[in-house]
C-alpha cells in the first residue's frame, strides 16, 4: 500500500480494517469439490452452461480484467459489485461509522446515496444543485463544508434525474481539496451517453477518487446485477473485506464476460449512437409540445421536463400505457417528470399520448 493509499485507509472505520473477513471455500476450477456442499447435478430446471449448481468465483478474476482493459484501468483497480446500488452501500458501510460520520450529496440526485447513508446511520449533508439553469455541483460549498466527520462526497455525472455531467477540471480540484480526509465518488452510471469521458484514469493520481460504473444502462444488463467501482487497489481490497463473498451469480459474471468481447462492445456502441440520435429526436420533439414548459439538455438516456401540470402528463401517459418517472417532490423540481429515451417507435407512442 502506497502512503497516500494509506492515508485513504486510514479514513475508515477501524472495525472494518481489524475485521477478519469470511473465508470461503476454495476456488480452484478442475479440482473434485467435495468442499462447498453443493449438489453434483445442476438445478432440475437449469441449463448446464452455467454449472449454477457450483458456487461463483468469489472475485471473479477474468472479468475483473477484461473491465479493467474496458473501463482503462488496472485489474486491482476494479471492484466487482451486484449493482452500482451494492457499491454505493458499501462504501457508506466502510468509511462511515453511525451517529459521527456523515456522506455530501447533491440534490436533486440519485436517491441511494441518502438510502445508503440513513441504513448505516450515518449522517446526510446535503450541498444542493445551483439552480441557475445548469444544474451544476456547488463546488465553493463543497470545499467549505466544516464537519470534521465528512467521508465520502458523492457526486453524480451525468446527475439523475437532471442528465448533466459536471466538469471533470472541478472534480478533480475537489478530490485534490478533500484528499487525506473524504472519498469524492462520482457516480458515472450514464458517461457512455455523454460527450465527457470517464474519469477513471485519474484514479492514478487522486488517491481518494472513487468512479462508480454499471452495466445496467449502456450495456444493457440492468437484470444481471453488474456494476463496478474502480478505485485505487487499497480501496477495492477494503471493499472485498465486507462485500458477501457470492454477490455475484455464475450468470452475471458468465453476462459481464460476454459484453466485455469485441463483438458486443462495438454492438454496444452502435446502440448508444442510436439512443443518442432519439435522444435528439425528442429533445426537439418534447420542447415543441405545449403541455412542456421547460426541458434540460441531457447527457444521458433520459430527459428531465419540467409540465404545467405533471400530474395530467402523468395520466395521460399512464392512460396510454407508459411509464414515466414523476420527480415533483425532488428539491427544484416540482412539475418535473423524467423520460427514458426508449425505441423510436416506444417514444413515438409518447409523443402521441403528450399531443
Ligand atoms: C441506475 C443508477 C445506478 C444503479 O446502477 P445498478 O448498477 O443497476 O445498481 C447507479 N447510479 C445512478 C445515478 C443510477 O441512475
């Protein structure tokens, strides 16, 4: 562990560093496993492809590496979680103790951050969004924050529900400004549908930088339970501590191995081409109805309106069958609803119900 790695560490809560983590039966492919008390026959219903009857690797290895060469980091740089969700939970759990630690969140955002704060008792500091029109972290409230137990700055870019990302010059002054005391996590869940790149090759140089990934939304696999933070070795080792050591199944690993190949990362990036022109598309297409009275620019698959009257959208759009995200009680936004960007033809049929 490098010093500056150290002085991350050393930022967690002391039972999670003395902790002696779960031992789990041994991994070794090819050896008779007579060790785990599993069953010699995969599940009555199952398909063989998967051995479901054998426990998962525990750190899956392969994939570790094929997302490292993905995401443009070292494959000790890459913490494999079930979800983005696990990662979030389980970085509050490893730095904050409860009732004296307390996480920044940025609202309007994400609601996990807060969720994941309040399960481990941690207290909620929240910076809100500047209003102005941009949506943009409060980057001068975020390095005057005074609470000696502050550990973990989440920031989400491109934000849910508003679709802007924040710029990386100033994350990555925060990062330096907070260095030996907080994490600054960047949620990164939708940076495939964004002009702005990842920022997880800076993890090199900012020790207490955290970038969360997924494969639920580009890649697709919200169902399999994918995602990743990457982050200094140091980090991903605490996390490994207190992860449970099957979170993930044969089948999510068996469905990361297989988006990681060529063939589906260029069919991936087809798709994002794709939902970025209907993302286009609609853009025009909603600020042109009179029922809209204001819509943000997006960098992700989803677009944030705001409606002179939420509710009849709301309606309406559920009288048509469709689903739309009401986020009228979210800070600065009332009236405001968030679209997914679907398929043409799924958000012609909004269009449609909005006319
Ligand atoms: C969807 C979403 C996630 C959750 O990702 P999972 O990997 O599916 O758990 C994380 N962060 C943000 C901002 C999201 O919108």
């Amino acid at each position: 562990m490098t010093a500056e790695e150290n002085e991350v560490i050393a930022r967690a809560r002391s039972e999670i560093r003395d902790l002696q983590p779960y031992s789990h039966a041994t991994f070794q492919p090819g050896l008779l496993r007579l060790h785990a008390n599993e069953l010699p026959w995969p599940g009555a219903h199952a398909d063989d492809a998967n051995e479901v009857n054998r426990y998962p690797e525990p750190r899956p290895r392969r994939l570790a590496q094929l997302a490292g060469d993905y995401f443009g980091v070292p494959g000790d740089a890459v913490f494999l979680s079930h979800g983005s969700d696990e990662a979030i939970d389980l970085l509050v759990r490893a730095f904050c103790s409860a009732g004296e630690d307390a996480i920044v969140t940025c609202p309007p955002t994400f609601g996990m951050y807060a969720v994941a704060a309040k399960i481990q008792g941690a207290g909620i500091i929240e910076v809100p969004l500047t209003v102005s029109g941009a949506w943009l972290p409060d980057f001068d409230r975020l390095q005057s924050i005074s609470a000696p137990g502050v550990k973990i700055i989440f920031l989400c870019s491109p934000n849910n529900p508003t679709g802007n990302c924040a710029g990386a010059d100033e994350i990555l002054a925060l990062a330096r400004f907070w260095q030996g005391r907080s994490l600054v996590v960047v949620d990164e869940a939708y940076i495939e549908f964004a002009d702005q790149a990842s920022l997880a090759r800076h993890i090199e140089r900012h020790p207490n930088l955290v970038v969360l990934r997924t494969m639920s939304k580009a890649h697709g696999l919200a169902g399999a339970r994918l995602g990743v933070a990457l982050a200094r070795p140091a980090i991903v080792q605490l996390l490994q501590r207190i992860a449970p050591p099957y979170s993930l199944s044969n089948y999510a690993i068996a469905a990361g191995i297989a988006a990681m190949q060529p063939l589906a990362i260029a069919r991936t990036r087809a798709r994002i081409d794709l939902l970025r022109a209907e993302r286009a598309r609609m853009t025009v297409q909603l600020t042109q109805l009179p029922a809209i009275a204001q819509l943000w620019p997006s960098d992700a698959n989803f677009l944030l309106v705001r409606c002179y009257d939420s509710v009849r959208l709301m309606r309406a759009a559920l009288a048509a069958g469709i689903l739309v995200r009401d986020q009228s009680a979210a800070l600065n936004l009332d009236n405001c609803l968030r679209v997914s960007i679907g398929a043409r033809e799924d958000n012609d049929r909004l269009l449609e119900a909005w006319q």
